[in-house]
C-alpha cells in the first residue's frame, strides 16, 4: 500500500457542466495525457472516460472514487462537485503501479464504501423541512438552538408530522453529524428480542446467539445520536435499562458480565401523552423526566394550514421527478379542498393523497377529480365546502376564514376565548368575525 501512496497525485482533472459536457481541463492534463483542448472540449465527458458497461458516471456521490480508461491508460479518478459543475481529478494511473498494488488500492476503497455504509447517517436537514408559517419556524429555531447541545430531546406530536424529520436535522446541526444517526421503532420489534436488539448480547447468551455476540443499537450509536421512535411502546423493563444508560453512560449487554461506556445522544418521540401512561403504570416516571429535558411538540397540519399548499407542491415536484411526470399546477377545486380537509394522518398523509393523484393525473394539472380512481376511494369532502366555489380573492378568503373559525370552535366545544388562542387572534376579534358571518 506504501507504493500507492507514493504515486497517488494529480495527474490533471477536467472540468464538466451540469449537461455532461467538457468546458475545461487543466494544463498538466493535457501535457499527461497528450490531449490537445481542441479535442476535448464541448465533447461528453463519456467519450473521454471509459467505464465498464454496468457503470454509470452521472449521479455520482461527492468525492466519489472510481477506476476509467482514459486515452488507453486506466486510472483512478475522484470526482467532486464545484456549484452546478463537476469536476473530475486523476490520481493514480496504471502504468505507475504493479497491478497487485493496484488491485489492493481497490479493495481498499470497496472496503471503507463498505464500512460507510454501513453507518446510518442522517438524510435531513432544517432547510429541507417545508413550511413558513409561524407554527413551524417557531420549532425549526427552537430545534436549531439546541442541536449544539448534547442533551436528550423529546419529540412529540399527532403521528405523520415529521418527527424522524426533525431527529436527522438536530442530528444534522450538532457536533455529532459526522458520527452514526441510529434510528429505532420501538413498536416495530418483538418484545422477546427487545432487549438484544438494544442493548446487544454475549456469545451464548441464548439459544440462536451468534457465537461472537452482537453489539445493540446503544453501541452501533456510539458518538452518534440514537434515535427511538414511538418510545411509549418501550416494554416496561427495557425501560429500567434505558434509563441506566442515560444516568450512568453506559451499557451491559444481555448475557455479559461487565459494562460498556458509552458516548450517545438520545432523541426520542412519541405521538401518545406519556403523562397519562405514566398514571396507568405503563411508563416509568424517572425515565420520564430524563427524557423531559427539551421537549419539542411538532406542530400538526391542522395548526399550519398555510404550509398546506406549499407541502402538496413539494410532494408534486418530488413525484413529478420519481414518475416522470410534469404537472405544474393544481386546480383551485383541489387547493380548496387540501386547505378545508383536516389531514388526521398530517404530512404521511398528504404524501399519500398526492402520490395517489399523481399516478392517475392527465396533464399539467392536478385536479380534485383525480383522486377519484378506485371504487372504494372517497374523500372525506366537508360539508360546508362548495366544490363549484370561485370569485374573487376576498371571497375566497372570507370563505377560509369563516370555515377555520367553525373549525375552531367546534375543536373548542363552542369555548370562545380557547377557540380565539387556537386562531391566535384576540377574543375581541373572534366576536366581531362570528357577528360578521353570522355564526352561532
């Protein structure tokens, strides 16, 4: 490997648009290589750098490292991005190296792909979370604040808001992002295999073991952030042992005899009032408050009615480029309707309804109608809602807001002053609007 070391230098790169073509290359590339630009350059970078057939040079990860043929000479080539360009490094050519070094150089490479991936990182940040109302961007600050720190954080909220989503961006903002993003549904394993599946196990520790043990998903988290999903389905004695490994840092595997330090940061969720299961003995009150540290409540769909809107374009841009499709906008029929619906699966929903539409649409734009498309499909249309609604603006609008005032005072049980906090408007404003619409 010491040989490799010695040649590994740049031998050139060229430079490459975002259509794939050449537009420059560098003076001792041409020199390396004999090339002259006028052979090169406005040329597709595929006619310059040969690959195997099942092999693909569009797409490629950031500094991504491949072997090519380039005028007869195969090399290793890391490629990186620079704005909308790309850009490709030559730094070792075959004719340098003994082919056994070279063949070692990349098993070397296949092997730390290997250990990357097998490390969950995170996929998600503070930006790529949609929305702008004020619901939202009050917890994206909050969240951002305390991503630095290394405390546990609890995620709550109504199921589909988006808290996987706000454990990767914390996880993504913090000192720990180089390190391994672990996440777990607690309600997705058996509880017989709980307790191996977190905290590992000992060879022998029980029938079926494997003879070198396993380390838990603690471990595999280690310097890391461990994300538990739905933490109220924890099983009551798993919880015992959780809340060790956040008193005291550390772990013991199931079967073992000694402990393991470790260095995590938990996040947990769950979409259940961990309060009142507290009171019926399902969960236990002193891991309760280890977790009570920073709680963040998501806020639900029904408390962001303005990112309605921009959610469902995210969702067609995201599904226009998985399908293929191009629709562009959506029909107002449409926008009264994801705006008036009371989306009880929240952003999962919304996804599902879009991604339903999108499979059956015909055209540029996404209408109401193409929802309709299985017999047992029927969307929940408020009764209040006329789908045949056009006019003005301020019709419009007035419309949406008589229609959230009766929403909130229904959600309220006819409670003005707690229906005024949920619009958050003055309760003095609520009256005057419920005297304007002649509301009861």
């Amino acid at each position: 490997m010491e040989n490799v070391k010695n040649v590994i230098r740049n031998w050139g790169s060229i430079e490459v648009d975002e259509n794939g073509r050449i537009i420059g290359a560098t003076a001792d590339f041409y020199e390396y290589f004999m090339i002259m630009p006028t052979d090169l350059i406005g040329k597709s970078i595929t006619r310059v750098i040969h690959t195997s057939s099942n092999f693909s040079l569009k797409g490629l990860a950031h500094k991504h490292v491949f072997s090519g043929v380039i005028s007869g000479h195969s090399c290793f080539i890391r490629v990186f991005r620079r704005g909308s360009d790309t850009i490709y490094t030559i730094i070792i050519r075959q004719d340098e190296l003994e082919y056994s070094d070279l063949v070692y150089f990349a098993n070397s490479l296949d092997k730390n792909k290997a250990k990357k991936n097998s490390v969950v990182q995170s996929r998600y940040s503070f930006e790529e979370i949609v929305g702008k109302s004020k619901e939202i961007e009050r917890v994206k600050e909050l969240a951002a604040r305390i991503a630095t720190s290394s405390s546990t954080v609890l995620l709550t909220g109504e199921t589909g808001t988006g808290k996987e989503l706000f454990a990767q961006a914390i996880h993504s903002l913090s000192t720990r992002k180089a390190q391994p993003f672990v996440p777990v549904n607690c309600a997705a394993i058996p509880d017989e295999l709980f307790e191996s599946e977190i905290f590992g196990y000992e060879a022998g520790a029980f029938s079926g073991a494997k003879k070198e043990g396993k380390p838990g998903k603690i471990e595999l988290a280690q310097n890391g952030t461990l994300f538990l999903d739905e933490i109220s389905e924890l099983p009551y004695q798993a919880q015992g042992k959780l809340l060790r490994v956040l008193q005291e840092r550390e772990v013991e595997r199931l079967g073992g005899t000694g402990t393991k330090n470790v260095d995590i940061r938990i996040i947990a969720a769950t979409n259940r009032d961990l309060r009142t299961l507290i009171q019926e003995g399902k969960f236990r009150q002193d891991l309760y408050y280890r977790l009570y540290v920073f709680e963040l409540k998501i806020p639900s769909l029904k408390e962001r009615h303005e990112d309605i809107l921009p959610l469902a374009y995210h969702f067609i841009e995201y599904f226009n480029n998985k399908l293929g499709s191009n629709v562009k906008e959506i029909d107002p029929k449409l926008q009264d309707w994801l705006i008036q619906y009371d989306w009880p699966g929240n952003i999962r929903e919304i996804k599902a309804i879009i991604e339903r539409g999108m499979n059956i649409v015909d055209g540029a734009t996404l209408t109401l109608d193409s929802l309709y498309f299985t017999p047992n499909f029927k969307l929940e249309v408020p009764s209040s809602m006329d789908n045949s609604m056009s006019g003005t603006l301020d019709e419009i609008v007035s419309y949406a807001e008589k229609s959230a005032i009766q929403r909130a005072l229904k959600d309220s049980e006819g409670d003005r002053s707690l229906a005024a906090q949920k619009l958050k408007i003055h309760v003095a404003s609520l009256y005057r609007k419920i005297a304007k619409y002649k509301l009861k």
